[in-house]
C-alpha cells in the first residue's frame, strides 16, 4: 500500500515579496520534521526528507513519513 501526498503552494515570483514569502512558508519546516524524527536535506527551494530503515520495515517508515508530511501540511 503506497499513497502520495502532494503539497500544492505557490509564492510569487519575480516581485521582492518571493523570497520573503517562500522564507516565511518554511520557517516552521525543520521543527515539524524534527518532531518526527526524520531527515531533511534542503537546498535552495528543494526540500527532501528520508530515514533510514532495514527491509523489514518499509511499510512502517512509508507510514511515518506520510504521518510527517501531512503534519507539514498542517
């Protein structure tokens, strides 16, 4: 059992609000994920969050992950 979970948000391009907006947006990001004990790797506006687990727990860290990604939507 696999679902996806898109995050749809825009912020304006091309105007000084951009940037303020996207730093605004992903401000609380880290600690929502630290919450959740899972890794992030950021880049510029690319965000990735992983964990690292053994072959027996797959479906359990693809339910934890998906349980931290709605809570970023949130």
């Amino acid at each position: 059992m696999s679902s996806v979970i898109f995050i749809v948000c825009l912020v304006p391009q091309g105007s000084v609000l951009g940037p303020r907006l996207f730093v605004l947006y992903i401000a609380d990001l880290a600690d929502v994920i630290h919450q959740h004990d899972v890794k992030l790797h950021a880049y510029a506006d690319d965000s990735q969050l992983y964990m690292h687990c053994q072959r027996d727990d797959v479906a359990a860290t693809a339910t934890h992950l998906s349980q931290c990604v709605v809570d970023i939507g949130h």
